[in-house]
C-alpha cells in the first residue's frame, strides 16, 4: 500500500536530504582545508629551515644550494595557493550548506504550519460532529 505524500511533505525530505549533503560537502571541505593548512605549514617551515652555509663554497655547491632554495619557495608558494583554494571551498561550501539549512528551516516552518492547520480542522470537525451529535440526541428526546 503505498501513502501518496504532500508536496510540501515532499519538499521538506527533499529540503532535508539537500542540508545534509551539504553540511558532508562542507565537512569534507573543512578536512581538506586542515590538510592544505598543514602541507603549507610543513612547506613554510622546510624553507626557513634551509639556511645556507657560512663557508666558501664552489660554483657548482653555490649553484645547487640556490636551486634547492628556489625550489623550496616554489613548493611553499605552491601549498600557500592550494591552501587558499581550499579556504574559498570552504568559503563556498559553508554558505552552500547555509542556504540549505535556511530553506530546511522554511520548509519545516510550512509544515509545521500545515500540521496545526489541520489539527485545528480536525478540532472544528470534531466540534461539528458533537454538536450534531447532541442536536440528535435533543432531538430524539423530545420526540
């Protein structure tokens, strides 16, 4: 038996499953985030680590140790990119998953409000009913 469901009933699950793969979206953002903020950290540190020598070095050494200083800031500069990538994601994902915690919010404001319109219904019906129920009832007593 299946149980036809009203659209604003349909809105609201679909509202729902929406809110909740954003706030994944969003979680899975912030990991990569911590991640990128890490690679960029460890980057930042091997290149202050790097120090050069303080002895008379040969061109080739000189060559090779400039090189490896370059490479080192290409490698930070790389990971401070991504990490500010992955912060817009983040950006972006946060105000994703808040506009669909808004429209959750408004669709279960609706079906709440739908919920007590009928429960009120269902109250004037029910009044409706003893009423006739005891215009009936005086009915029968007085004939």
């Amino acid at each position: 038996m299946s149980r036809k469901r009203s659209p604003l009933t349909r809105l609201l699950r679909l509202r729902e499953i929406r809110e909740k793969a954003a706030r994944v979206e969003m979680a899975h953002a912030q990991r990569e985030e911590l991640e990128a903020a890490e690679r960029e950290e460890i980057a930042r540190l091997a290149e202050e680590d790097f120090v050069t020598p303080l002895d008379v070095m040969r061109p080739g050494q000189l060559l090779a140790m400039r090189l490896t200083g370059a490479r080192l800031h290409e490698i930070r500069e790389a990971a401070a990119a991504d990490h500010d990538e992955a912060q817009r994601r983040l950006d972006e994902r946060r105000s994703d998953w808040h506009r669909a915690s808004v429209e959750l919010e408004g669709a279960e404001a609706l079906e709440e409000k739908r919920k007590r319109a009928a429960a009120a219904a269902a109250r004037a019906a029910a009044e409706r009913a003893l009423d006739d129920l005891q215009i009936v009832r005086r009915g029968r007593r007085s004939g």
